[in-house]
C-alpha cells in the first residue's frame, strides 16, 4: 500500500459499499467507498495492528 492510493478488499468484488483503505506516515485512514469526500477514521500504526487483529479473531 503506498502512501496515498484507496484501497479495498479484493473480497468486496465490484461492490460499491465497502470500506476504503490508505497509509499515510505511520497512520491508516478508513473511508466509506460510497462517501469519499466524507470525513476519514484516521488510527495510528498499533492501533491499526490491534482492530485488524481482532477483525481477524472475530473479536467484533
């Protein structure tokens, strides 16, 4: 993921309600596809690490 470009899980398909991802300086931002020019959710690297981890564990 480079710094700058929106990204989304291959998973969503062509679908166009999913959350959008990019890194940026040690931070991640989230999006919501169908409102890009919406506010981000902006969470710093440890934070990122910690809710994919529980994404991951079905922790949510």
């Amino acid at each position: 993921m480079s710094d700058g470009d929106w990204f989304k899980s291959s998973y969503s398909g062509s679908s166009p309600n999913c959350v959008e991802c990019r890194g940026q300086a040690g931070v991640t931002e989230m999006r919501d596809s169908k409102n890009p020019a919406h506010a981000t959710l902006a969470l710093p690297a440890d934070q990122w690490a910690g809710l994919l981890a529980t994404v991951r564990a079905d922790q949510l």
